[in-house]
C-alpha cells in the first residue's frame, strides 16, 4: 500500500517547521530556503497553505528528464532524483505544472520532494496536523467522514 | 555551535557594510540577542549619550537558537539606548527575520553612526549595502515593505522597518517585521529612524548548522515541544485565545488597570476579550479573529489575526483595512480598550491595525492617550489643545482619530507621540503619568498583584511586565502559586523571574514557553546546540550577569534609586473594587529586602563584590 502526504491548510500556522524538518533531513541544516516542502502565507485572507510534490502516477518531470534521473522509488511510490545522474539542464522544473521540482544552485543539481523514503520528515514535524502520511487511496477521508457526519440522524 | 560567530557591522556615517568575527568569549558569558548584545552596547557607548544623537548605537541580535528547530526558535531583539527612558533598552520580536538574518549568516547587525540621507541595508547572504531609501522615506511600513518585495522582485524578501510615525520623532516607535511583529517598546524604531535608515532587507539562504551536537538536540527540542503540546496554557489556551486569554482572568483577580489606572476592574471586558474575538458578527457572519498564526518555528502560535466588521466607521471606504491583519493581542486590548475607557472591539482593532502600519507601540499609546483623557476630564486639556478632539474616557472616536495622527505626526498627534511623561509634565499634571522611568505600565494593576510593583520599579527598561513576569506564579500558579496579596518571598520570585527571563531572551526563544518550560526544559536544547556546558544553573547566572550588566549601564547613564518607584497612584490610592479593594502596591516593603539579596548596595549600587562573582 502506498502513502501520500495530506495537506490541510486550514490547520496550518505558518510556523514553517515542515520546512526546517525538510532542509534537516535533506541537507544537514536548517535552511527553508533548502526545502522541498514550502508554506505560502495569503496575507489578506489570513490563511497559510503548505505545498509539496504530489507524486503523480504519469510524472511530467519523471518523462521530462533527458537522463533519466527520476526514477520511480517502488516501495515509496515517490518519484525521486537520482543526483549522481542530473545533470542540473532544469527542463524538469519547466515540465512540472505545479512548481514543486526546483534548482539548487548550491549542488547544481534539482531537488524536489522524496517522501523520505516513506517516513516524511514534514509530516513528523508539524504541530498541527496540517501535514500527514496516510493511505494514497483514501486521502480524502477525513473530509468523506466530515461529510458523512452530516448524514447521520441526530 | 549554533552561532555563526559572525556579525555584520553597518556604519551609516562613511556608509561601509563589515563582517567581522563574533567575540567568543563574550558569547560563552551572554549567549546571544539581549545579552550578548547589551555587553555590545554596554562597551561600545558611553550610556550618557542623547539617544537619538549619531553617538547611540542600534544593534538587531538572534540567539543561538535562532533559525533552528527548537519550538519558537525564531526570535531576535533590537537592542539600543532608549529615548523614551533614558536606558538601556531591549524589544524583542518574533515573526520571520530573525531566522532569515541568521541564514544570511549573521548573529548580529550593528547600526551606527548616522546616514546623510534615507537609506535601506540590503542583505543577501555574504553581500550587504546601503541603497537609498529616498523613496521609501515618508511610506508606512505596509507600503514600504510591499514597494521593497516590488522593487527586489523577491517574494521571499523578509523585512524590518520604521514606519512614518518613528520619521516624525515619536518617542516610542519600535521596529516593525513581517507587516505585524514588532520589537515595539521603549522607542527602538525612533533610534532606528533617527539614524536615517528605514528598513532591512534580508535574504538568507545559507542554513543554520553548527549544532554541537545535532543528534542530542534533534532529541531535546522533540521532547521540549511535547511539553508545550501537552501544556493547557501552550497546547490550548494560547492557541486558540491567543494572549487574550487573560483579559477576563485579570479582570476578574482585579488587577486590570482601567481609565488611567483610576480603577482596577473594566466593565466592558467581556466586549474586548478573546471570547468576544470568537464570536460572529451581524454584519458578515464572521468572527474578528480569522484564525491563529505562529512566528518562525512555533509550536505554540498565540499570533491574531484579525479583521473589522466592514461595516464599522472606522473603514467605511477604506479598503486598505479590509483585509485580514495582526489582530489584539491582552497588552494591545487593554492599553487601548480598558485603559481608554473603550469598549469597541472594532475601533481597538483598528487602532492595533494603524500601530502596525506605522509602526508605534500600542501600550504606550493607549496609556498616553488614557493620560489625555484624565487630563481632559479635569479641564487641564480642553479642545484647543487636542485640535477640536473630545478626548473624553470611553470614546472609540477620539482613540481612533488620535491614533491616526501620531501615525503622521500630525496635529494633537505630535503630542501623543511624546508619551505620557512629557505630555503630562507640559501641561502641569506629572502625577497623571502612569509610567516607571518614563515607560507606560503594561496591563497589571500592581495594587492587586503585588510582585508585578516591584517588578515595573526594578525593570531595566521602565514600565513592563516581560522583565519578570510573576503574574505566572501570582495568578497562574506556575510554576508554583504565591499570594497575589502578599509581598513577603516576592523580592525573590522577583528576582528569580528577572534572571531566568534574560536568560531565555538571550537564546533565540519565546519567553511565553516558560508558561509551560522551566530552565530544566530550556537548558538542555541549549546546551545540545551551544558549547559551553549549559545547564540551568549557569542560565540563572548568566541571567543575573545580564541583569546586572544592564543595571550598570542605566547608573552609569545617570538614573538613581528614585527612579526604582511608581506612580503615587498606586502608592497611595487603594483599589476600589475586587479582591484587592483597600490595597495599595507595599513597594517599600519590598525593594530593600530585593537591593539586598540582588548584592547591591541600600542606594541600588551593584558591589564590586556582586560584579566580580558573576564576572560582568
């Protein structure tokens, strides 16, 4: 069974904890700017909105890339890179529609989200449960059963 | 070792940008942000300078665990000579530049000297410059901070700027961060301001490192944020009520100073509190608080935000306020509702919203105008003065429009911009001032909470309650409960708070953890990431060397033991109402007893037998 990251926003504070815990598993340090996991702040609104690579089944940057350097991790299900293999040429970054392969001018190579391995470091870190790790089939359960509820005689 | 060991030194007169190495030796006595900073300052320049001359030095400081994982690891204070009182002072912020200037690789940024004309320190990592700020000068800090993301084109930018009221000379102006975190007392912003340097740029992409040991501290901070989760005052409370948690606990203790600190009971508590925040209104069906929201690393996330019923007087046609912004915080709420006599959660909001905008220091502008308005009452203000403006106590009018202008420094505004000290020494009712060297009392009666009088006599910075805030102990029993009423054993609490708080706002943390941490909690994470073998004890000295550091600096700048009093108000009128009814704050039969276990002479003059022993 696979697992995928849940984002909920609504429970997000914007304490950018994902972001440290990200950079601290991938680069040693804790640097935001370092991470593949990005908190977006809608100030007007006053609402925060968590946002990562969602591992698609046809991935754009996996069929993207000229190297092959994304690779299907088969017991994450996670499309990850390969650094030894990237070449840094970015088209990833251009073929991704949701933003979530970037550059790091640092290595020269992309970074994008791995799932960890499947243990997220994100998902471990966040306070509030706005990030969690559950079934990839059913991640639209809490909110089925939130509607559910609705249903039930009272 | 969680320090870059690296601080950037900006001279505004010559206009250069240095790096140079952080003194080691100094960090292992003082930590970081407000100690390592004071011992700057302290031995930089002569505590007798005019504060606003090109003399006074400004320094922005992080603590070593700024910009790390430990829960609220995001804080940094600005650290100067103060206008408003003539002392040391120290206002801490928390919001996101802390951590950024930490990634750009710096403990700290020393301001001095003055700039010829408006500038702006631009930091990217290793590269640092002043830019002109001609064209910022005269902006609030909302447009200044949207025209710098605008002119940069960087979306990730972080920001910390004075705003138009800090241009034009109030005297308790801070420095605002991230729209609406605020280094906001004691008039950092119109040091800043009066140094020709509107804002700080920063963008930091190096990475905090340097933890001792990484493993250990990945382990202290996991266990320290289970605490403040499980806590009910971090885990429940301060999330969801926010700081205003406390309005209707201290009103009911009585201790919620009210018109001028007249009384010490609010009748429209319950329409300013976070319970009244929660609940929706007519006109839109929302409530005033949108939701929470944390600073940089915070597990706990007591930050409001908020909007005004968009039907309120106060922005009709005025779109700019119409959004969500930083919402009341207790000090916020109190100084300018029930301090004021005002009991519009709407107009209190807006005045919030219109401090943050440009940039001044809702306690003390509440104060003020609450100062304003006794004064009004009694005839010695009359509408000449105010510029047609009815200061009576419990007008929303009058507190929104004298908000509006000290932000420009415009009419009666310049005034109000001068705080309550001056304002009621001009016009003959020095009494009227409710204020400890020159700073506004924050929201603690001291007639019902005896501990917070000697507290606000002793503070470093004047009037303030984050110095030692024994309310902890007096009202919320942590971490142990002591008798609000009762002075004997508070020249100890006292003291105990005071050191134990310089220490925590010496690491990069939130002082509002210690409702739920003690040292025992906090000296661990230190120590995991910092050499020089940290436990609680040696936080508790370096809190004490810190205390007295300060202490120092303020004699040697020329205040005395008389400064170390309060307002005859409190003093001498006994609260009316409450469980402190009949009470005045017993000061005198505290401070000789603190002097003494302090090490310090019967005038308050640290020994050199005390100085020596902690090595200040």
């Amino acid at each position: 069974m696979h697992k995928a990251l849940q984002l909920e926003p609504e429970k997000c504070t914007g304490c950018l904890q994902c972001e440290m815990a990200c950079s601290y598993e991938n680069e040693s340090v804790f640097n935001p700017s370092k991470s593949r996991i990005k908190v977006f702040t809608f100030h007007d609104e006053g609402r925060f909105a968590p946002y990562t690579c969602s591992q698609c089944s046809e991935a754009w940057c996996l069929h993207a890339c000229p190297v092959e350097a994304i690779v299907i991790n088969q017991k994450t299900g996670a499309k990850e890179v390969i650094e030894d293999i990237c070449v840094g040429c970015k088209v990833c970054t251009i073929a991704c529609p949701f933003g979530t392969v970037n550059y790091n001018s640092d290595s020269g190579k992309v970074i994008k989200c791995d799932l960890c391995g499947g243990e997220p470091a994100c998902a471990e870190a966040c306070p509030t449960g706005a990030i969690t790790y559950v079934d990839a089939d059913h991640t639209g359960l809490a909110r089925m059963k939130a509607h559910a509820s609705q249903s039930i005689p009272k | 070792m969680a320090w870059t060991k690296k601080i950037l030194r900006v001279n505004l007169t010559d206009g250069t940008c240095k790096a140079e190495p952080l003194n080691m030796d100094w960090a292992l006595k003082y930590l970081g942000q407000r100690g390592l900073a004071s011992k700057y300052l302290a031995e930089e320049i002569n505590p007798k300078i005019d504060a606003l001359s090109p003399a006074n030095k400004l320094i922005m400081a992080t603590g070593p665990l700024t910009g790390t994982m430990a829960a609220t690891g995001g804080r940094y204070s600005v650290i100067t000579k103060s206008p408003l009182t003539g002392t040391i002072a120290c206002s801490n912020s928390g919001g996101f530049i802390g951590n950024e200037i930490k990634n750009a690789g710096f403990d700290m940024i020393i301001f001095e000297g003055r700039s010829p004309t408006p500038v702006y320190l631009y930091l990217e990592n290793d590269s640092a410059e002043l830019l002109s700020a001609t064209a910022l000068w005269g902006k609030s800090v909302w447009e200044t901070d949207e025209l710098l993301h605008t002119m940069h084109q960087d979306p990730l930018l972080r920001i910390a700027c004075v705003g138009r009221s800090a241009e034009q000379g109030c005297l308790y102006a801070g420095v605002v961060n991230d729209l609406h975190r605020a280094a906001g007392r004691s008039g950092v912003g119109t040091v800043m301001a009066s140094k020709n340097l509107k804002a700080v740029a920063v963008r930091g992409t190096k990475g905090v490192g340097n933890i001792r040991d990484a493993k250990q501290f990945m382990k202290a901070t996991q266990t320290a944020k289970r605490v403040l989760a499980g806590n009910p005052v971090t885990g429940e409370g301060l999330p969801k009520m926010g700081t205003q948690v406390l309005m209707n606990v201290i009103n009911e203790v009585g201790a919620m100073p009210t018109r001028n600190m007249r009384e010490v009971q609010f009748e429209g508590a319950n329409r300013i509190s976070a319970e009244a925040m929660h609940i929706p209104r007519e006109s839109d069906g929302k409530p005033n608080l949108t939701t929470n929201a944390a600073c940089f690393g915070c597990t706990i996330a007591c930050g409001r935000i908020s909007t005004i019923d968009p039907k309120h007087y106060t922005i009709v046609n005025k779109p700019e306020y119409m959004g969500a912004n930083g919402g009341l915080e207790f000090e916020a709420a109190w100084a300018l509702g029930s301090d004021t006599g005002v009991d519009d959660l709407d107009a209190l909001t807006y005045a919030n919203f219109i401090c943050n905008e440009d940039g001044f220091d809702p306690i003390s502008f509440g104060s003020t105008v609450a100062a304003a308005m006794e004064m009004y009452e009694i005839g010695a203000l009359t509408k000449a003065d105010t510029g047609g403006i009815e200061m009576k106590f419990g007008s929303a009018e009058a507190l929104t429009r004298a908000a509006e202008l000290v932000a420009k420094g415009e009419g009666f505004g310049r005034e109000l911009a001068l705080g309550s000290k001056r304002l009621c020494e001009k016009y003959g009712h020095p009494e009227l001032s409710m204020t400890v060297k020159g700073q506004e009392f924050p929201a603690y009666d001291p007639r019902g909470i005896q501990g917070m009088g000697l507290t606000y006599a002793t503070s470093n910075r004047g009037a303030c309650h984050l110095r030692s805030y024994t309310v902890s102990s007096e009202i919320l029993g942590v971490p142990i409960k002591t008798d609000p009423l009762e002075t004997d054993g508070k020249p100890e609490l006292v003291k105990a708070f005071q050191d134990a708080t310089a220490a925590v706002d010496s690491t990069g943390l939130c002082v509002f953890t210690t409702f739920a941490w003690t040292l025992e909690d906090i000296a661990p994470q230190v120590d995991a990431a910092c050499d020089g073998g940290w436990s609680s004890e040696s936080m508790m000295e370096a809190g004490e060397r810190i205390w007295n550091l300060e202490r120092q600096f303020n004699l040697d700048a020329g205040l005395t033991k008389a400064d170390d009093t309060l307002p005859k108000r409190l003093l001498k009128d006994a609260a009316k109402t409450g469980p402190a009814k009949g009470r005045v704050n017993d000061l005198h039969k505290m401070l000789p007893h603190y002097y003494e276990i302090r090490g310090w002479t019967t005038d308050g003059v640290p020994t050199a037998a005390t100085m020596n022993r902690l090595g200040v």
